[in-house]
C-alpha cells in the first residue's frame, strides 16, 4: 500500500472492536513495524508521552489511591532508590 504505516493505520481505528481486531492482527504481523515506528517517533519527537512519577515507596500508597481517583495522568511510576 503506498503511504501505509503502522502508526497511521493504528490511529484511524476507534472503535473498541475495531481496536482490539487490530491489536490480533498487529501483534502477529506488524510488531517489528510498530516498534521501529514508535521508537523512531519517540526519538525525533514526534510521539511524547507523559509520566507521573512520584519519589520514595512511603509515597506509593497515596500515589495509587491518587491514579485509583484520576489525579494522575499518563503512566503512574513510583521512584524507590536505594
């Protein structure tokens, strides 16, 4: 297909069904695609992403109960160091 890229051929489906059809599909036959593509985008910024990182395993408690309530957005990661 001329133009065809796994990211924009993901982006236009919507639906639940649809998505969850693509996703069979895409794990078996568009994997190595997707993962070039994505870390590709990541790289030269035109995928962002968003982490919610919160520091000390004290804080994970209120951390979860804070995601469980919508206070959080994209990944929610607690930081432990040691």
């Amino acid at each position: 297909m001329p133009g065809f890229t796994v990211l924009n051929n993901f982006a236009r489906v919507q639906e639940p069904d649809g998505a969850r059809l693509i996703h069979n599909e895409f794990t078996t036959e568009h994997y190595t695609d997707f993962l070039r593509e994505i870390g590709a985008g990541i790289a030269d910024g035109r995928i962002r992403y968003r982490e919610d990182i919160v520091d000390g395993l004290e804080r994970a408690p209120g951390a979860f109960i804070g995601m469980l309530e919508g206070r959080n957005f994209g990944k929610l990661i607690v930081r432990v160091l040691g």
